[in-house]
C-alpha cells in the first residue's frame, strides 16, 4: 500500500515538475485565476415603505444613484417622461411630498438622457385615506394664548389655522405648520365668537383639503 501512495504522488509531482520545466505552469496557473467572472458595477437601486398615508412625507434610502438623477411619483401607467411629483435628491435619504389622493402608484429613480428621464429603479407606492386629529381648549379669551396640537400627514405645506366656520379653504388666520412642530400656541383673535380650528392637508393632486375641524368659542 505504501509503495502505491508513493509511486502516485511521485506521478504527481512528475507531472509539476514537466509543467514547470515547459514553462506551462504559470500560464495554467493564470488560466484558473481568469476563469472567474467579472464583478458587475454597483447599480442604483432605491427602497421606501409601500404604502403610506397620503400626503405624508416618503423617505427614501437611495443607493449609487449618479449625479443628476431625480426621484419622481408617477401613476404605475405613465411614461418615462410624466410624473405627479419630481424632486432632485441632496442626500441619501431624501423625504419626498406623496400625493394627497388615495390610490396606486410608482415611485420612480431617474435620469436624463438626451434631455429625456431614463427610469433606473423602481417599485409600486399605494397611498392611503388621509386624517388628523386637533387638540385645543374648547374656550379661549379673546385676544389670549391658545395652545393647540394637530397631528395629520404632516406634509411640508400642511397648516393648523384658526378661522371663522364659513371661511374659505385659502382664508388667512393665526396658522402653525405640523411639519415643523405638532404643537403650537395661537393668539385668538380679538373678535369674540364661534371659531373653527382646521387641519388644511396641501399635498399634489388633492390641493387643499381639509381633514379635521374642532369648534373653538373666543370669549
């Protein structure tokens, strides 16, 4: 048995020692070092929550996106080039105002190409039923502190306001963005009555909404 193992490695290292002789032992060497496959570049690549409330802020986590590139909102159906929401990412993990409309969508990573949006990445966004909540004292003097919460979708132009009941949805009144901070203080208005205090959802496609009301009686 000895002398088999022997006589076989002794085969062996016959074979080296004529490979390496020839000067075919590095190049077989390399052969096997090339036949690895070439590593592909990182592609761009972006992820997000599937489904929200609409009109809320969507974080995104962006990955190798180049310069120039842009994230959009576009309904699933909608060309390259066509979209509801379009904003230009500073950092990795941008926020991006979604559409106050229920429904189906796409969130999209592009880049222009010869002037037209080229999509990199992709994946499905449904948005859902929006709401708020407001919080305030029922009665309030006039012309004093009124502390208020409001908590919605908390986009960048949502606003709180504190306007008469049969104001307009553009009316103009003692305001506070929830996006900034959910709680604020007002100043009543120097005029006693019955007020309403308003949560105003202003998301793309639904505009101005209004998704929460609370009486407030100014003394």
């Amino acid at each position: 048995m000895r002398t088999g193992k022997s006589a076989t490695s002794r085969g062996a290292l016959s074979r080296r020692a004529l490979l390496m002789a020839t000067g075919l032992w590095p190049v077989a060497a390399s052969a096997q070092k090339q036949q690895k496959p070439a590593s592909r570049p990182p592609q761009p690549s972006l992820s997000a929550a599937r489904s929200i409330m609409a009109g809320a802020p969507l974080s995104v986590f962006l990955s190798n996106a180049p310069k120039g590139a842009r994230l959009a909102i576009a309904r699933p159906d909608d060309p390259d080039d066509k979209a509801i929401v379009v904003f230009q990412p500073k950092n990795t993990v941008p926020a991006l105002q979604t559409p106050g409309a229920v429904g189906s969508y796409e969130l999209r990573l592009t880049v222009e190409k010869d002037g037209v949006p080229h999509i990199l990445a992709r994946q499905p966004l449904v948005t859902t039923e929006p709401s708020a909540t407001l919080a305030a004292p029922e009665r309030v003097g006039h012309s004093q502190a009124l502390p208020v919460r409001g908590i919605g979708p908390n986009g960048e132009h949502d606003r709180v306001m504190l306007v008469k009941p049969d104001a307009p949805l553009d009316a103009e009144g003692p305001r506070f963005f929830p996006a900034e901070n959910v709680e604020a203080t007002l100043d009543a208005p120097e005029q006693p009555g019955v007020y309403e205090l308003r949560y105003l959802m202003n998301a793309p496609v639904s505009g101005l909404t209004i998704l929460a009301r609370r009486p407030i009686r100014v003394e």
